[in-house]
C-alpha cells in the first residue's frame, strides 16, 4: 500500500514540530563550551583541572548573600536532566556558590530551583553549621529559577468513565481493581 505523498509531509512535520518542543536547553543556561562541567562531583574530584572551565550545575537555594556589585547564591547541588533541571528525587552531591553580577531578591530566589552557567573560579573555605567546608565557586554568565508544580496522575483505567480499560482491567466492575490517583511533583520553566 503506498503512502500519499501528502501523509508523508504531514508526518514530517508533526515529528519535526515534536522534536523542537522538546530538544533544547533554555537559551539563558545555553553553554558555550561544548561539554561543561556538569557534576559537582566531577568538580570536587579534580578542582585544579576545573579551575577557569565552564560548568552548568543546578539544585536549591539555600541561602542568598547580597554585596556591593554581586549576589552569592548557596546552593544545594542536584544532578541535572538532559533539560538541564534539578532532578528532584536525587541525593546532593553536596554545595556550590554561585556569584552573580548585580543585585538579586533574596525573597525570588531562597528555596528555589534554579541552574547557572558559568566559570569555576576557586575553592572557597567556609562552614556549614559549625562544620569546615570547601565550596565550588562559580562566576555565574547565566542563570534560570525553576518552577514546582504538581499534576495528578491517574491509575491506569481510571480515565474510563464506564468502568472499563481493555488494556488493564481484568474483569467487569466500576473501580474494582483501580488504584488511588498519585500526585507528582515536577519541575517547569
């Protein structure tokens, strides 16, 4: 059976307009390097052959510090999606301060999500608590505060008004072998 020729350029077009929804890196954390830094723990592992190379590294504000012509972000290292997002249900790989040119709200940014691009600069003595630490700090180029929403996600059959789903169901019944909605957090522009 051949395809038309019509059906073939409607195809084309629903991929490509799927594949440019969902393939980018938000432009204000683009890297201009072609592989940067992006695992503190890479980092921390070798800092010298970090120091003056670009990284990306996101996770949660935890403080905000304002000086005279920067604003020092401390935050909670997370691993990153290929979107360049903190991934919320990972383990920190411990914390980084990011130096940003100019002032920043302490109120837009303490308890958010966000992920910067810049330079690894040095290694900063400090504490966390009364404990001696050693941060990663980053000469932030750009920056993009995350969003936290929560969507429902309902069981498999649950969509089905009249109690039926061919794919998951097992027998006849309304509701009898669904499962209750979960709610899940994720993280958006």
């Amino acid at each position: 059976m051949a395809i038309s020729n019509w059906s073939k350029q409607v195809t084309f077009a629903a991929l490509a307009l799927l594949l440019a929804g969902c393939s980018s890196i938000s432009e204000s954390i683009q890297s201009s390097s072609e592989r940067p830094y992006d695992r503190l723990s890479q980092i921390m592992l070798m800092p010298q052959m970090a120091l003056g190379q670009e990284a990306r590294l996101g996770g949660r504000v935890v403080a905000v510090h304002n000086e005279n012509d920067k604003t020092r972000l401390v935050i909670v290292s997370l691993p990153l999606d290929r979107w360049a997002r903190p991934q919320l249900e990972s383990v920190s790989e411990g914390r980084f301060i990011a130096n940003v040119k100019g002032f920043l709200e302490p109120l837009d940014f303490q308890g958010r999500l966000v992920t910067v691009v810049g330079s690894v600069a040095e290694m900063e003595q400090g504490q966390i608590g009364s404990r001696p630490y050693r941060f990663v700090v980053i000469n932030v180029t750009g920056y993009q505060r995350w969003n936290e929403t929560q969507q429902v996600i309902l069981q498999p059959g649950a969509a089905d008004p009249w109690g039926w789903d061919w794919r998951y169901r097992r027998g006849w019944g309304f509701g009898n072998d669904w499962g209750p909605a979960r709610i899940e957090t994720i993280v958006t522009q």
